[in-house]
C-alpha cells in the first residue's frame, strides 16, 4: 500500500511541483501548425515535457489518447521518478472519445438522467481502456447568453437541471475514471458572450444559479475541479481563495483535486494581478489550486523559489498523491492495448449512442402532423444541405478521437431506412466555413469547398431536387467548429446561404422539413413560421444519422425539451424562463418596439407524435411545515395510437416572501413512456431544498414561509395550475 506520508517525506521541492504540473503532450497531424496564441513550439513540447518526465518533474499529462503512446510515456515518468510515481493521463473526453454521443447541450435535452448516466459511463469505459484517468468534463456552467460558442458544452439555462444533468455525468465518468466539472465558476456569463471575457456576477445569481450544478457535481462524487480563466467580480477566478478554499472545500466539503485551466495560472500576469510567473503559482497554489495545467513553461515549476509555504505545497501534493492512490496507478499503471482496442469496437457503445441520438431530439414545430414520414406512401425523399453528409459536422465540437468511417450522416441514415428514391443535393458549398478556430490545428475545421463548386448550379440543382421529390428534408444548421470553444457569434444566423436554400425549398410546394444542427438556439423566425416541420436534431454524434431517419420515420417519437429559451433575435438576449417581474405580466413596458417580448420556442419545449393531456394536479397537503415534504400527483394521458415518452415537467413559484421570486422555477422533472390510449400517474416531492434559496438581504439561505403556486406541464407553454400549497 503507497504511503503517501512518506512519498512526500521523500521527495524534493522539485519533484513536488512537478507532481502540481500538468502538461499538454501534443503531436499534432503531419503538416498542421498551432495556433499561434497558444505560444507552443509543436516539434520542441514534446522534447521538453520528456525532459520533465526524465527528471520526475511531471505529474501529468493531457491530450494523448493512444494507448500505445500513453504506455510508453508512463514507462518514460516512471524510469525517471525515484519515488516511483506514475503519471496521471487526463483529456477532455467531453461527449464520448471513439463513440461519439449527442453534445452535453443535447444530451441536456433529453431530460433524461439515465441516458447521460450510461452516456458518460460509455465514454469513460473507453477512456480508460485507451489508459486516461480523468476527464475535463462535464461542463457543469449555466449558460444563458448563446452568443456564448459553449453553450454547447452545457445543460444550458437552468440550475435545478444544470444540477440534475451535472450530478448524472458525474455518476456515468467515476464508474471508470475521475470526472472534472469545469469552469468554478461563472464562466458562462461571459460579457456579450465572448469566451473568457469577464464576469460580474452577483452573490444571488452564483448561490441560486451558478454554483448548484457545481454542488450537485461534488455531492456525486466528482474528483476533480477546473477552474475558470476569466475575472469573477474583479478578481481571476484561478486566484480566487473564496471559489476554491471557502466555498469549494470549506462550505462544499470538497476532497478532491483542483487543476487550473489550460495555462490560466500564468495568465494571472495577463490579467494584471501577478507581477510576474512566480507569483502568479503562488497566489493560484495558495488560493486552492492544487495543480496547473500548462501548456509550456509552467509557473507552478517556480513554486520552490516561491513565498508559498511548504505546508501548503504539501497539502496541494498530498491530493494528486490521492487520487492516483485511489485510480490504482501505483499498482497497475499500464493499459492493455489489445483490450482498449475491443472496448473501442463495442457494438453496445454505438447502440447507446443512436439511444440518446434519439432521445435528445427536439420536435420543435410538427403541422398538420407531417412527421413522421409515412415511408409507405412515399416514393422519393430529397435531402438538401451540406450538413445533411457532413461527418464532421453531425460529430460537433470537441471530438479528436473520432472514427470517422463509422459516423453515420443523415443522409446515410435516410438512405439506410428508406427503400424509395433519395436524392441528395448540398445546394451550396460545404466550404462555406471560413470561420477560423483555434481546433483547426488538430483538423478538425479543414475547408473542404470541393474545386469547381459552380455555386448556382448547385444552388439550382438543390431547388430542382425538391422540386422532384415528394418530400424535402433541409439540414440547416452551424459547422462543427462555428460553436465550442473560442467560437462566439454576435449573430444567430444562419451561416452562409443557408436561409435561402430553405426559403426557396419551402417555395417549391414540396412538403419540407428542417433538420437543425446545432448546439445554441438560432433565428429560426422564418421557419417557425414557414416551415412546417422543424426538427433539432443538435450535433447528434457517430450515429446520429441512423437516430435521426428513426425519428423522421417514426421508429421513436421525439421526446426531448429545450434546455433553454429559444429567443427570437439576438437582441432579446438574455431571456430566461425563471425571471422576476416588477409589474403585471401584461403590462406592455417589457416589449420592443421591433420585436416581440416572447421567445420563439420556450423553455421546456418540445412536441411528441404522442397526444398528451394533463388532468387534475393534486397535492397531498394544503398546509406544510417549514421542512416538511408535500406529494404532488397529476395524471398524464397519452390519446395517440402508440407508445411515446413525455417529459412531465414541475415548477414552483412562491407568492410572498423575504425577496422577490421568479415567476416560475423547475423543481423536479420525469422522463416516462406512456403507451398507447392510456394514463398514468406522475408524483412528485416538493421539500425544503426546493423552497430553500439564497436570500442576498441576509445573505444566507432562507426558508420563507409563503403559498406557492404548483404548475405540471409538458413546457412552460403548457400548465395546468393546480391549487396553491403554502407554508407556515
Ligand atoms: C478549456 C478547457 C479544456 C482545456 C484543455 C481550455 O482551453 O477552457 O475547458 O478542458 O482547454 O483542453
């Protein structure tokens, strides 16, 4: 059994910073160069981080993914540490590494806990094979600004599914690995949405908004935490002793580690709150952050010549020490290449990925019943837009590890079910993406206009295809690395001609439907109003294209929700179903002049090809204690002729109290399959930590005693307003 009281006994200043430091390892493809801000020297960073390792000054690495690679590094750190200590591997395996699932903001979608449990077990099952211990993941930051490009990477607006969402991943990654909800914290509300600028972010919003998907995270077990790279409050969040020291470990009772984001310690000198690269490791090391991640030169290497005490290092070490005492490192470091190798091929992996594929899908707009396809009646299909055949693009962001044989588009997927005619036309170049990101070093982003793309023609063709077939299904949408990462809109356009393509499709006659790609809401005005059937289908992974023809054919019923308030225009932004009001809701003050004051598609919405009603809300008690607990129950019909899941949805508003409450709060949510021509019962407890919330006048939590209105539905369109239930 590894001592770790002793290791640390053993070891020099050196090596113990090394054990806080954590380095990219990269090869990048043959050809590709790195982003210049990045500041690496691709042929010279993997020299210096061998170096480092030769000297037992690396406690661990991120972005290897190949076993044979992570063996022979691991041999490298361990023939170069004295003490015997082995490498920890981690990588952002953010939604799947070979089996590619659904993004986090679609998987979010699904409202469903036990598909993005089983989700993120998958993804972690093969992380760990291929020899990675640790993912940067999940995404855990309320997101409510989708100019924002990682909107993507989340569970979006809401705190009470933020921490739902949050709490399954983390449940799915530790059954193999150590999962890293990232950014503590406040990330998402980034100044106009651009990545890394900075926050300021009341105590009200981060206790009842930001910090509960954090919460949920830790009381689920996650080993690990990531900071955030922008200022929180005027202070950087890398830095902040509040984040990681009184609220992290002091309030949460966190045991974990901390790892700063990708170089975020040396930018504390970027920020102006660092005089140099030395201090900068201290005040991170001393705020909480136990180890750096680093893309060269760390700071945390400067730790021995630092005026960080020795006892705070020790403590810092002692917890990466732990979690590899825990992974099992010490005694069995190396991974099986050949068992990686089958765990990859897995057929129960993809046969979980075309699940939550289905599951996540969003039936946003369906008249007069267009979908699903009748494929009998049908003899031609066209299929338009360059997204409808671009593996890259139904995969999204964040994905390396890919195969991209095996990803199935929906074009493949229409074709795989459909027996009739299916004509295929881009309509404008796939190329369209002159969106420069900082994921192209890794190819991810490579322009891909054919030569000789003739625009009108093809446009022409695209328009003649539908014009020929009996239905056209139009998949619109953002290319992969236009989202993520670095990739902030200050439009929710759609790229490119995309629009037009649509318009001109609808103006055939030809029945259409709309397949959006996507990872934020977009300004789908037009075909919310145009078009008849409009389906999200989000960045829906390796085999989103076989989920996707499964849904349009009605294999499955959509069944998933928005995560977010879809807003008309990005002037309307931000727009969120839990708000407050100062005046009566018809009061006309809230309105533009130019826009409408409603969303587009509210939040929770989400259509079914099942026919869904509400009956009666009960609660089981008019009157309850302060912390006692009320049953509420309502029955949901479901008149269609098949079987189809619904997402039964609870919100609390409270009428009276110590502060003003939103005009509605999610607080509790189920998933159930209700089969054909029948009802059943959905019960739900409303307890204490419910009603509790963080009151910013006492600054503290509080409990009021107060009536509060219950409302089921199937989106906050959609309520049935039961009778009041108070407290007192
Ligand atoms: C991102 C993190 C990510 C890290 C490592 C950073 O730029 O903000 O979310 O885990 O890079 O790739």
């Amino acid at each position: 059994m590894t001592n770790v009281d002793e290791l640390l006994a053993r070891m020099s200043p050196a090596e113990k910073a090394g054990q806080l430091t954590q380095y990219f390892y990269f090869r990048l493809p043959a050809g590709a160069e790195a982003e210049p801000a990045l500041g690496l020297d691709v042929a010279e960073q993997p020299r210096a981080v061998e170096a480092a390792l030769g000297r037992g000054e690396a406690g661990s690495l991120l972005f290897v993914t190949d076993p044979a690679e992570i063996n022979r590094l691991q041999r490298l750190a361990l023939a170069g540490n004295p003490h015997g200590i082995p490498l920890l591997f981690g990588f952002d395996v953010i939604h799947g590494l070979r089996t590619i699932f659904p993004v986090p903001i679609a998987m979010a979608a699904s409202w469903d806990p036990e598909i993005i449990e089983r989700g993120q077990a998958v993804a972690a099952r093969e992380a760990r094979a291929v020899g990675i211990h640790w993912a940067f993941a999940p995404m855990v930051d309320i997101a409510r600004d989708p100019r924002w490009g990682r909107i993507v990477e989340g569970a979006g607006e809401d705190p009470y599914l933020g921490a739902v969402v949050a709490a399954a991943q983390v449940r799915g990654f530790q059954q193999h690995i150590i999962a890293g909800p990232k950014h503590f914290g406040g990330y998402g509300a980034a100044l106009g949405g651009r990545d890394y600028d900075e926050v300021n972010l009341s105590d009200h919003e981060l206790w009842n908004v930001y910090f509960p998907p954090f919460r949920a995270a830790i009381e689920a077990g996650a080993g690990n935490v990531m900071t955030a790279y922008m200022d929180l409050n005027g202070i950087p969040a890398t830095a902040s002793h509040w984040l990681f020291t009184e609220v992290l470990r002091d309030a949460w009772g966190f045991d974990g580690f901390v790892v700063s984001d990708a170089n975020a310690v040396r930018n504390l000198v970027v920020h102006g709150f660092a005089r140099d690269l030395t201090e900068a490791g201290e005040r991170a090391l001393t705020a909480g952050v136990d180890m750096e991640m680093a893309i060269a030169d760390p700071a945390y290497a400067r730790l021995p010549e630092s005026q960080a005490a020795p006892e705070v290092i020790d403590a810092r070490v002692r917890k990466v020490l732990e979690a590899k005492v825990r992974l099992g490192l010490f005694d069995d470091p190396y991974v099986d290449e050949e068992r990686a190798r089958a765990v990859l091929a897995d057929p129960a992996h993809r046969e979980a990925a075309r699940e939550a594929a289905r599951r996540s899908a969003v039936l946003l707009r369906n008249e007069r019943d267009l979908l699903p396809l009748d494929a009998g009646s049908l003899s031609s299909i066209a299929v338009l837009g360059p997204l409808a055949d671009s593996k890259r693009d139904t995969l999204g962001p964040w994905v390396f590890d890919f195969d991209l044989d095996e990803t199935v588009t929906v074009l493949d997927g229409i074709r795989a079910s459909f027996e009739g005619r299916v004509d295929y036309a881009p309509g404008i170049p796939v190329g369209q993406r002159t969106f420069p990101s900082m994921f192209d070093m890794f190819g991810g982003n490579a322009p891909a206009d054919p030569p000789g793309f003739d625009a009108e023609a093809e446009f022409a063709r695209a328009i003649a295809t539908a014009a020929a077939a009996d239905v056209a299904v139009v998949v619109v949408g953002e290319w992969q690395n236009m989202i993520g990462e670095a990739a902030s809109r200050s439009s929710l356009e759609l790229p490119g001609r995309q629009l037009e393509l649509l318009q001109a499709v609808v103006a055939t006659g030809t029945p259409t439907v709309a397949l959006v790609m996507n990872g934020r809401p977009l300004d789908l005005r037009w075909a919310a109003a145009n078009v008849p059937a409009i389906l999200d289908i989000w960045y829906p992974g390796t085999q989103g294209g076989a989920a996707v023809a499964d849904l349009l054919f009605g294999e499955v019923s959509p069944s998933g929700k928005l995560p977010f308030t879809w807003p008309r225009t990005v002037g309307q932004i931000p727009m969120i179903s839990s708000h407050t009001i100062s005046h009566e809701p018809d009061n006309q003050a809230r309105r533009y002049w130019d826009e409408e004051s409603t969303p587009l598609f509210p939040f929770g919405h989400g259509l079914s090809y099942g026919k869904f009603g509400y009956g009666e809300l009960t609660v089981d008690r008019p009157v309850v204690g302060r912390e006692g607990t009320v049953s509420v129950s309502v029955e949901v019909t479901n008149d269609a002729d098949r079987a189809a899941a619904e997402v039964v949805q609870l919100y609390l508003h409270q009428r009276h109290g110590t502060a003003s409450r939103p005009v509605r709060e999610l607080k509790g949510f189920r998933r159930v399959v209700v089969p054909a021509r029948s009802t059943l019962v959905v019960e739900f407890p409303i307890g204490p930590e419910h009603r509790r919330y963080w009151n910013a006048a006492v600054r503290d939590w509080v409990l009021d005693a107060a009536v509060f209105d219950v409302t089921v539905g199937g989106s906050t369109a959609s309520f049935e307003v039961g009778p009041p239930m108070s407290e007192g």
